[in-house]
C-alpha cells in the first residue's frame, strides 16, 4: 500500500501524470511554460482569498500550484525533498522581525 505521506510517493504520482501527457517531449515540461502555469495557480490561490471562497476551493488550488512544483523539480531534475529541508534548516536560524505590523523572516542583510 502506498504511503500517502511519503515524499517520493508524491513523485511517483506526478511522474506518473508526466508520463500519461508524454509532457517531456511535448512541452509540459519547458521551465518557462512551467513557470506561467504555476503563476496562473498562484493567481487562482490569491481570487481564493480575495472572492472570499471556502477552504476547500483554496486546499484545491494550493494542491495545483504543489503539483506543479513537483512537476518543476522533475522537468529541471532537482531533489525538491532534498531543497525543502536545506532551505528549511536556513529558515529556523533566521530571525524575525516586526515590519508594518505583520511578521516577517529573513537575513535582513542591507536593513
Ligand atoms: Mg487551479
């Protein structure tokens, strides 16, 4: 049985999905076609937010754009499991700072 928390589960699937569309040698792949697709889902997670829609719609739309980021990680063959947890030990160093009354993380290198 298929461990649905799995990472490499996830992959599997979308490659999967790839391999159905045949998306390397038609297109799906190329980065800046990619590219606009996930801006297109990003778009729909923010009309989520802004047209006051439920929690599923925006589940769903976030599922598209991580669908697609796994798709990216396959097209450009890099580990995003790999990426995700180098840059998530960054992250926990970083401090945070109070800016226009929302929180924000980051190095504040030139502030
Ligand atoms: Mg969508």
């Amino acid at each position: 049985m298929t461990n649905t928390d799995s990472y490499s589960a996830m992959l599997t699937a979308v490659q999967a999905f790839h391999d159905k569309h045949d998306f390397k040698n038609t297109g799906g792949e190329e980065l800046a076609y990619r590219i606009a697709l996930m801006t297109e889902e990003l778009g729909e997670i923010s009309a989520c937010v802004t047209k006051g829609k439920d929690t599923a719609s925006l589940a769903e739309e976030c599922a598209d754009l991580f669908i697609l980021l796994l798709g990216t990680a396959i097209a450009a063959d890099f580990p995003l499991d790999e990426a995700f947890w180098a840059k998530m030990k960054k992250l926990q160093q970083r401090e945070s700072r109070m800016i226009n009354g929302r929180i924000r993380v980051s190095e504040f290198r030139d502030m």
